[in-house]
C-alpha cells in the first residue's frame, strides 16, 4: 500500500526480520531507506525533516539529536540502540 503525502509516494514502514547494518550511522540509515524502497524525499516527510538534513545524515556530514536518531530508528523498524551504536563510530559491528 502506498500513501501520497505533499505529492510524494510514501511506503510504509515495515519491520524487519534480522538488521545486520553496514559501516556508519549514514551508511546505516541510508540502507534501510533503501531496504524499504523510499526516496530521499518520501524518508524525509516521513521521517519530519528536510531532504537535504537526511541527505547529511546519510552522508555523515552531520550527527542526529536523540530525538531525530529515535524518529529514524522509529520510521525505518529498527532498534535505536543498533543505530545509536553507530553514531561516531566507522563501523556498526
């Protein structure tokens, strides 16, 4: 089922069966975007934020709050300690 927001397609989240993340917090958040089959634009009004901040974040050219951390891990199904974990570091496992 897919839902239009502000003439963006949005898919729903759905959860995940086992979440082995890659690399970064960006690397992280951008394979699960992909995952679930966003866009950039459908992540991020779903999400609650600007394209060009998930762009960042996805880049690791900027860190999350707490807050947004929570609302990505929330959105995407996946366990905020996973995704926390990342932050700052170069690599999830």
């Amino acid at each position: 089922m897919t839902v239009l927001i502000n003439g963006v397609e949005y898919v729903p989240r759905q959860k995940l069966n086992s979440i082995k993340l890659p690399g970064t917090f960006g690397q992280a958040i951008r394979a699960l975007r992909k995952q679930q089959k966003l866009s950039l634009d459908a992540a991020a009004v779903a999400i609650g934020c600007s394209k060009s901040y998930l762009w960042a974040l996805e880049h690791d050219a900027s860190e999350p709050s707490l807050r947004m951390a929570r609302d990505i891990a929330n959105q995407y199904g996946a366990p905020l300690a996973t995704l926390a974990a990342c932050l700052g570091e170069k690599s999830c496992v």
